[in-house]
C-alpha cells in the first residue's frame, strides 16, 4: 500500500519529535539547510507528511516528476489547511499545527482510501458518520436479503473455518440488527453478493497487501461485495487462545469492513467501529449511535430495533468487557492498525 512503512514510521516517529521540539508548526517552515544532518532528515519527514496528504486527499495530486524532489513548504496556507481537515476528519483537537496528537496519528497506519469530508454531508452538527461520494448503497428493496460465501481456496489455516463462519455471522448480525436487512451465508461463492476471502501480498486488485500489521483488510464499496483481508496477520477469534502481541480481532475488523460494505466511510468518532485504526490485541465489537445513524440514513432501521436495545447491549458488552479485565483506550495511535477500503464507483 501506498502507507509508510514500518521503518519509516519509526524513524519519523523519532525524527518528527525533535522536529517538533524545534518548531510546532512545520507550514511556517523554511526552505532547508541541506548542511545539516538534523535538517535533512526533518526535509524528509516533511516530504513523507506531504506524501501523506497527498494520498489521502488533503493535498492535491502533484506532477509525477515533481513528487521526489518536493521537500519545502512553498504553500504554507494550502499544507495548513490540509492540517486542519485532517484534524477535523480524524476528530482530533484542531490546532492547525502538527501537535503531537496529529503527527501520531498521520503516523499510524491507516486506511488506504482518501478521508471523505464529513462537514458538508452533515445537516446535524452531532453526526459524524460519512458517506462515501455519491452515496452508493445497495439499491434493492427494503427489506433486502444478501448472500456471502467465503472463497475456499482463500482461508487461513490456523484459525478453524467453523470458528470463522460464526465471527463473521455474529458480524453481519450486529448491523442486520439495526436495517432492514438480512445477511445469509451461501456455499454459491461465484453468486453471493459479498465475497470473502484472505489474501496476500499482490492479489490482483491494485491493492496489494503489506505483511504483519499495517493493512489488514480493505473491502469495497456497494454494490462491489469484496471483503479482502490480509492473509498475513495473525488473525484471532480469542485472545485466550491466541496470544501473539500483533493478533488481530478478526470480529472487529469483520464488522468494521462489513460497515463498508454497506456505504459507509470512515467516521471521526473514536468509539465508532467506523473509525479507521484498531490496535493489536484490542476490541471494538459494538455499533456506536455514530454508526447506527450512518447505516440507518441509508437503509432504514429495522423494525425491530430500538434505541434502548442498543443502549442495553452496549452496557451488558461493557459489563462483559469489565469481567474478561479487557481494556478500551482510544490512546497510543501509533500503534494502531489498518482497515482498509476501496473506492469502487462504476462496477
Ligand atoms: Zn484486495
Ligand atoms: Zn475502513
């Protein structure tokens, strides 16, 4: 993916803190000294924020021949403003300055998709959830049934296919308990509606994946149906069992791309299962009101839902969360992971 990698990430990591122990606003920065050590890797590390930018649509697309040589700000207000989105998209505090907070967040990896603007999609200033341009959903009538299948010749093997099949049953449950829409399992791979499957390295779609930890996953938007993960993530369906520091919860990413599958982008809210980072080891298995709004705008809500439902499983999922001594943080970005979406808009 086009993200940073890990050694990457460490050395900005490292560079970018003494950067910024020197200047808490790099727009303002200076065309650099190239006499200095110190400086050359503070150019670089400007240079792979830009890149960053870039990527995920905060700064426009350059000339190809001009991206490696690009390491000054010659658009000081056009890099603020792109602070500022992304500040604002991520929910972070928005300063306009790479703060720590920010540089630990465009240093984590993350989603491969471009962060959609949520403030002119919003009528509400207390919605947070996004669409992905031009609103895409599955267009069939409410209610809808969809199929999904796993591709055989694409599972893992540590992990036994019947504990997989229930993770991802719990998974579509979770959101065809708040739409109008049921999630069916088919044998028929070649005609389910959503095809699932662990891949890896180059698979064939543009989008290769990346190794342990970074990308985990990307699925595609409606009505594309294809929910990829990475094959080579330690994936886990319980961390009793499995006890690698870098395991994955494979219900949380299930739930999170399923939410994609659906329509929906990435949302600014931490505790939303839409947010787009997840940590080893670390669970977000329950629809936040966040995400609740953003599915039921698109499909309805189901008619057997109801708010205080949500508000009881929320509350028997924290009290279950309490006794298994887990713990929720939305701190520590850098060691977040990625969930991973792409743009699919002429299939
Ligand atoms: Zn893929
Ligand atoms: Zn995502």
């Amino acid at each position: 993916m086009l993200l940073l990698s890990t050694k990457h990430l460490s050395l900005l990591i490292i560079t970018t803190l003494a950067l910024l122990s020197q200047s808490p606003c790099l727009a303002a920065r200076s065309t650099p000294d190239y006499t200095s050590n110190q400086t050359q890797i503070q150019t670089h590390n400007i240079s792979e924020i830009k890149k960053y930018f870039r990527r995920f649509g905060y700064l426009p697309l350059q000339d190809h021949h001009n991206v490696s040589g690009d390491t000054t700000f010659d658009e000081p207000l056009l890099f603020k403003s792109a602070i500022l989105r992304y500040q604002s998209n991520l929910g972070l505090p928005i300063t306009g300055k790479l703060d720590i907070e920010t540089v630990s967040m465009i240093m984590a990896p993350r989603c491969g998709v471009p962060d959609s603007d949520a403030s002119h999609q919003s009528m509400h200033a207390r919605e947070n959830y996004v669409f992905f341009p031009g609103k895409p959903r599955w267009s069939r009538d409410v209610p809808m049934k969809l199929t999904y299948a796993f591709s055989k010749e694409n599972l893992i093997d540590y992990v036994n296919i019947s504990d997989i099949r229930a993770v991802f049953k719990r998974a579509f449950t979770k959101w065809g308990s708040v739409i109008p829409v049921s999630f069916v399992e088919t044998d028929d791979y070649g005609f389910a509606d959503i095809k699932i499957g662990f891949y890896r390295g180059d698979h064939g779609d543009g989008e290769p994946f990346d190794g342990v930890l970074g990308v985990l996953a990307h699925s595609f938007t409606p009505e594309s149906g294809r929910f990829h993960l990475d094959a080579a993530e330690r994936w886990a369906v319980d961390f009793k069992t499995e006890k690698s520091e870098v395991a994955v919860d494979l219900e949380s990413v299930a739930i999170h791309e399923i939410g994609h599958l659906l329509g929906l982008s990435h949302s600014s809210v931490k505790d939303a299962v839409m947010y787009p980072t997840l940590k080893p080891r670390d669970k977000k298995l329950d629809l936040s009101l966040d995400d609740v709004n953003g599915v039921q705008a698109l499909y309805g809500s189901n008619p057997n839902f109801t708010l205080s439902s949500l508000l009881e499983s929320d509350i028997s999922a924290n009290q279950a969360v309490d006794l298994t001594g887990s713990i929720r943080s939305s701190s520590i970005l850098w060691a977040t992971l990625i969930l991973d979406v792409l743009f699919i808009f002429c299939m």
